[in-house]
C-alpha cells in the first residue's frame, strides 16, 4: 500500500498539489497523510484546521484513506518528520505555498525538500492560469 | 451497541498525544494534540502484525499499563485513563485483527 504525504498550507498551489496527491493516491489505491506546518503565531489553529479539514473533506470524495498532522515549526522539517514516521513513498507538495516571500529569502519549501529529503519529492507546478486550468496542472517528478 | 470511542494517551514514538481513539470499521483511528503537534493517525486492522499488553513499570504511559500495537516498521503505546477498559480494547482489537 503506497502512502503519500501531501504538503499543505491551503495557498492555492497547495490546493492543487493536494488535487494532484489525492488523484496519484486513488489511483494507485494508496492512502495519503496531510500535513501542515504552524510556522507563525498568526497562523493560527483555527485556520490550520480548516485548511486539514478541507483537505479530509477532498479525500474523502476522492474516496482515499487520510490522516492529518498539525505541527508548530518549519514546513520542511514538519513534512520530513512525518513522511519518515510513516515511511512515505512520496511526498507531494506545491511549487509555491504561502510563504513566497520568505521563499524568495530562505528558499522555498519545495526547493528545501528536494535537497534535504532522502525521499521522493513532487512539485506540482501550478501553470498561469492563461494557458491552463489548475487540473491541467503540469507535474514536476524529483527524486 | 458496542462502544467505539475512548480517551486515549497514545505515542509512536515522541511525545505522549491526548486524545481519544475511534474503532472504525476497518481501522483504529487515533487522534490526538501534544507539544507543538495534533494528528489523527489510521492504523488499519489488517496491518497490526502483533497486540500486546505492557504492564512493565517501563512500558507504561501516564503511569498506565498499556496496549502495544505493532504494524509495519512502528509501534504504537496507548493508554486509557479509564479503568478495566484495557482489556476491554484488547479484546476488541484481537477480534478486529484476526
């Protein structure tokens, strides 16, 4: 049974790399774990359920078996920490989340999985919305 | 009807969560905060590869001896605070294994 962690911080790149996870995880009749990561005393833990919740709400009409984990700290090291405690087989996370500013300062989530993660990594691009729908969205194997 | 829920204190390994654990139909679903983290975890009935009861002073959780479930390459400790309900959850998840 093929586990899939999927990164999400409820930015609409998140929304899609859980679209993407999620039809990945139904396909191959995996199961999936969410994961976000609290990373600022604003980001609060209504918000931070809200986002799981939506994210539970989309697995469960995709029909695929889901957890959730809510940790306080850096995304990258959140998303790391669970995909080993489950021993993931990948992990699937958007090019851009919330954070872009910090990105731009310290490297994006995505970019700091793919050098520090020993596992599989997916970075769903999300393509301007000019040329193409968000399910359209291109996808980007790493690892 | 059977009772399917239970506060639980349960751990894979870090800090001891709180929480409550749920005897889905397929799966024992766990759910619970601690420092810095909250989760809901499903282990399903067919991947727990062994039970056990801990009632060793080093094998309790809140000072409760507790239920060891082993699937895959974890184990996870789980305790309840209420009394006689141990056995009960062993019982249980005995059945809903085999």
């Amino acid at each position: 049974m093929k586990r899939i962690v999927i990164a999400t911080d409820g930015s609409p790149d998140a929304a899609v790399a859980v679209a993407q996870g999620l039809e990945l995880a139904a396909a191959l009749q995996g199961r999936v774990t969410f994961v976000y990561a609290r990373t600022t005393v604003a980001d609060d833990i209504s918000r931070s359920r809200a986002v799981i919740a939506d994210a539970m709400g989309r697995a469960t009409i995709a029909r695929v078996d889901a957890d959730y984990e809510i940790r306080d700290g850096s995304p990258g090291e959140a998303v790391v920490t669970v995909a080993d405690s489950h021993d993931a087989d990948l992990i699937v996370v958007g090019s851009r989340g919330l954070g872009a500013v910090q990105g731009v300062l310290f490297g994006s989530v995505s970019r700091w999985l793919v050098t520090h993660c020993d596992r599989p990594v997916l970075v769903v691009k999300v393509p301007k919305a000019a040329d193409v729908t968000a399910s359209d969205a291109a996808r980007s194997p790493v690892g | 009807m059977s009772r399917t829920s239970y506060a639980a204190v349960w751990t894979g390994g870090g800090e001891p969560l709180v929480g409550s654990i749920v005897l889905g139909p397929t799966s024992l679903i766990l759910e619970g905060k601690g420092p810095g983290r909250e989760l809901l975890e499903r282990i399903r009935y067919d991947e727990i590869t062994s039970l056990s009861v801990d009632r060793s002073r080093s094998g309790r959780l809140a000072g409760r001896a507790s239920l060891v479930l082993e699937h895959g390459k974890r184990l996870v400790r789980l305790a309840t605070p209420e009394t006689g309900v141990l056995p009960e959850l062993y019982e249980r998840l005995s059945e809903a294994t085999q």
